[in-house]
C-alpha cells in the first residue's frame, strides 16, 4: 500500500473565545499543566487588566516568574529576551495588541515553549497566526515563528478597544477575499500550490462574516463573529504552510504604502481600503465588500482621517515589486492602470483617499 503524503500541522491546544475569559485564564494555564509562566503585556494593559489576570493566576496557583511590558519590536531585543527568561517559565503569555503578541510569540518560538496569545483587541490575524511581525534591521519583516498553543479572547475586552481596532480587525479579514483569489490565479499560471482545505477554511469563513445581518461593531455577538473568522483564517495559513490564504494584492499595496508615507494608519485599515480597490479590479465580491465596509461604518470611520491618495497610488503602482515572484492581480501593468483609473474616478475613494 502506498503511503499517504501528509503535511504536518499544529493547531491550539486551548481554544476560547467569550465574555469574561480573562477570569479563567489561570484555570485553562492549570489544566494544561503550565505552572510558571513569563507574561508580556502591551503598553498600559498591564493597568487596565493586570490585577484581574493575576487575581485568576492566583486563583489556579500560577506563578509569574518573568513579566515584561512591549514597546518596540526589533528582533535584536526579541532574542535578547528569549535568552534571558528564566529557565523555570514553562509557557510564554501575550497579553495585548499586536506588538507584545508579535513579540513573545517568536520568544517562545525561539525557546521551543508553548506560546498563549491572549489579544485585547482583533486588529488583525495576527494574534493567531503563525506568524510574527517584527524590525529586522529598520524595517517591517513578517517573520515565521509558530502558531500558538493556546488563543483565549475574552469578548469584553475586545469591545472595549478603540474603534480604530475593530475597524483594522475588519480591513484585515475582509482582505481574504481578494488574498484567495490572487493565491488562486497564481496557481493557474504554475507560481503557487495550492491547499484547498485552507482556501475553504479561509473564504467560508469570511463570506459567513460579510453576510452577517448585525452590523453593530460594539455588539458581543459581531465581536465573536470577528475574533472567531480571524481566528480561522490563522490556521489556515498554518495549514497552507504559508501566509497565502491571507496575503495578497491588497497586502503588498499596505507593504508598499509603509514604505512611502510618513502617515502611516493601523495595518487593517490600509489593507481594508486596498481590498476595496483590489475586488474591484479582479471582479470579486465587489458589491458585498462594498456593501459591508459602508454598512459597518468603516468607509465613515476611514473618511474622517482620509488617507493621501497620492501616496497610495504610488503603493498601487510599487505592489508588484513589493515581493519577488508572488503572483496578484497587479502583477498584470494593465490592471495597476485599472486601479490607479479606479482610485481617480470611483465616489467612495474620493472620500477616503485625499
């Protein structure tokens, strides 16, 4: 009998989305046996956060041995930390936004220890990924770490966050959309292979969310919604073994944008506003992105700290070079024209690229 060529993967251990989680944090930490912990915390969440997340360790006899607060994300430091971290902590805690996940995930990837991500906002995929986005040497590199081994996201804090928070949440899992569909032409042309359970993971997830009839981004239910759909989407790139499932054209035009402004918005936002673009150009869900994203508000929100529509032409027109040999639908000179054409001439763009 032949034998079956199968691709090894990892998914989380501990798995919890809901109101309230935060105080069974330390019960889930004891179940699986992960007694002394290094937590890292986002700037000020420790204050918001802090006396009910020890309260819980306490609770379950877990001991803090190491605790950091993140503001920076340069790999050097990363690694200065991991190395430093007592020998006694058995699992790493990221407790915040991006940056402290970002951060204590490739600690713990570089210790070989398990990794809980415990996100107070859903900004983006990131908190479950497998995936870190660091400084390597000045600039922004998306660097493989591993997928978590635990995700608790507890409802009442997300929809606490900023509004610029949920609406990044939004730009980045609607970007799917158009990520699929460039993945999918790339393996046409023979650029890419193709996984089809992560591409199904990946695009039943978000059109479940777009069709989604609560719009209200303060509602729990959307919240669980939102974290829930993001949530997938990070195990499908574990499953594909690469971020394609999630990145595509409308990345490299966010990637590219970093590059030229000095009025960067939150990742989500210039993604969401690029998928906008980008569905329209391949002819994908065009209506449905655009229905939801006025729906949500998100169009509202973006229009009142409007991003600079030169700027982002340019991103348009360096997206192709952004990554050597990743196929999009920018990758044809013809349909960078068609955006760039787009850009200029659609009502909604007027009002969200100035």
């Amino acid at each position: 009998m032949s034998k079956l060529n199968q691709q090894q993967i990892s998914v989380p251990s501990i798995l919890k989305i809901g109101e309230g989680e935060l105080n069974y944090l330390g019960k889930y930490l004891k179940e699986s046996s992960l007694k002394n912990v290094a937590c890292f915390f986002s700037a000020g969440i420790e204050e918001i956060y802090g006396n009910q997340i020890y309260e819980c360790f306490k609770k379950s006899d877990i001991n803090v041995v190491h605790q950091n607060t993140i503001e920076e994300i340069h790999i050097e430091n990363v690694i200065h930390t991991a190395f430093n971290i007592p020998k006694t902590v058995g699992a790493l805690i990221g407790i915040g936004g991006g940056k402290a996940l970002d951060y204590s995930k490739y600690c713990a990837h570089v210790l070989a220890l398990p990794f809980i991500s415990v996100p107070t906002s859903t900004s983006n995929d990131g908190f479950c990924s497998p995936l870190s986005s660091l400084l390597v040497e000045g600039k922004r590199k998306t660097v493989n770490a591993k997928i978590p081994y635990g995700i608790v996201v507890d409802i009442n804090a997300v929809k606490e966050s900023p509004e610029s928070c949920i609406y990044s949440g939004i730009g980045d899992l609607i970007s799917k959309i158009t990520a699929g569909w460039d993945w999918k032409e790339a393996v046409n042309i023979g650029k890419e292979t193709f996984n089809d359970f992560a591409y199904l993971i990946s695009q039943n997830t978000v059109i479940d969310f777009l069709n989604y009839q609560n719009k209200n981004i303060r509602e729990p239910k959307f919240i669980y919604h939102l974290a829930n759909s993001l949530l997938m989407n990070g195990l499908s790139m574990e499953i594909a073994g690469s971020s394609r499932p999630a990145s595509g054209s409308e990345h490299l035009i966010s990637h590219a944008l970093d590059q030229i402004t000095t009025g960067c918005k939150m990742h989500g936002i210039q993604v969401g506003i690029a998928t906008y673009v980008c569905s329209y150009i391949q002819n994908n869900q065009f209506e449905l992105v655009k229905d939801f994203l006025i729906n949500t508000g998100f169009f509202n929100y973006v229009s009142k700290n409007p991003v600079n529509k030169n700027e982002f032409i340019e991103a348009v027109k360096q997206a192709p070079t952004v990554k050597e040999d990743f196929y999009t639908v920018l990758s044809n000179p013809a349909n960078v024209d068609k955006a760039i054409n787009f850009v200029n001439t659609d009502p909604l763009c007027q009002k969200i690229l100035v």
